[in-house]
C-alpha cells in the first residue's frame, strides 16, 4: 500500500448515512438500543465510528441474512 492510500480508520455520520442508505437518526436509534456499534469521541464536538467494528457490524447483518435465506 503507498503512502497516498490512507487506511479508513474512523466514519463520520455524514459518511455512515451515504454507506448504509440509512438516516441519522436510524443510526442513532440502532446505536441507543445496542444494535449499531458504539461511537468514540475524537474530541468535544467530533464522534465517529471505528471502521473496523462498523465493517465487523456490516459483514455480520450479511451473514446473517445470508444464513436466513439458506434455512
């Protein structure tokens, strides 16, 4: 990987809205009832997601359903 190639590291909400089609508020919603991963504070006025649990997240809802579709 070159230096030019940043790794994703952390999603914003405007970001995670636009990756899972969802509102705001549904990802707020989904975190609330502990169904989305947590957020960090990366300061006073900055929450973000780790990529990686939010990747872990997304790969787990696939094979999930992809589990159900078999059954």
């Amino acid at each position: 990987m070159g230096m030019n190639q940043a790794v994703q590291q952390f999603y914003r909400l405007p970001q995670l809205k636009v990756l899972l089609g969802v509102s705001g508020s549904t990802i707020w919603s989904w975190t609330k009832q502990g169904l989305f991963p947590k957020p960090i504070k990366l300061s006073t006025n900055v929450t973000a997601w780790k990529a990686s649990d939010v990747d872990a997240w997304a790969q787990a809802r696939i094979e999930a359903s992809q589990s159900q579709e078999v059954a």
